[in-house]
C-alpha cells in the first residue's frame, strides 16, 4: 500500500518529513570517502582506420540482410504464383 504525502501539493517544502527515518540518515549523513576522480585518458577509442572498418563491416552485414530478404520474398512469391 502506497502511503500518501501529507502535503500534496500544499506545502512541497516539507517533502524531507515524508521520507523514512533509515533513508534520511542515510542521505543526511555525509559521505566518509572521498572519490578522486581518474585522469582523463587522452588517447582516442577508436583509430579512423579501425573506425572505418567496422563501420564497413557494419554496411556489409545490413547489405547481406537486405539481400537475404529480397531472396527470401522473391521465393515466395514465386511459390505463390504457381
């Protein structure tokens, strides 16, 4: 059963009442690590050759669908005209 805010829509500055009590110490409470944050990698993902090759592959894969299709239809329809 879903508990409904005290407040609805009345007074919304009082939302942090309407949390439990395990959920607003646990956002309370600040945090004991800190996070350091990694260098930023400067190196690229991809090299434009390697960029170009899977993107080719790509082009290839969605080609051979196409024609698998057109085959596939082309099969059944002359199956259909007999």
């Amino acid at each position: 059963m879903v508990m409904r805010n005290r407040n609805d829509g009345a007074d919304a500055r009082r939302w942090w009442d309407d949390l439990p009590p395990r959920v607003r110490t646990r956002v309370a409470s600040p945090e004991t690590e800190t996070h350091e944050q990694p260098a930023p990698d400067t190196e690229r993902l991809f090299s434009p050759g390697e960029l170009v090759r899977d993107l080719s592959r790509l082009a290839l894969l969605f080609f051979v669908i196409v024609v698998a299709n057109m085959l596939f239809l082309v099969l059944v329809l002359a199956l259909l005209h007999t």
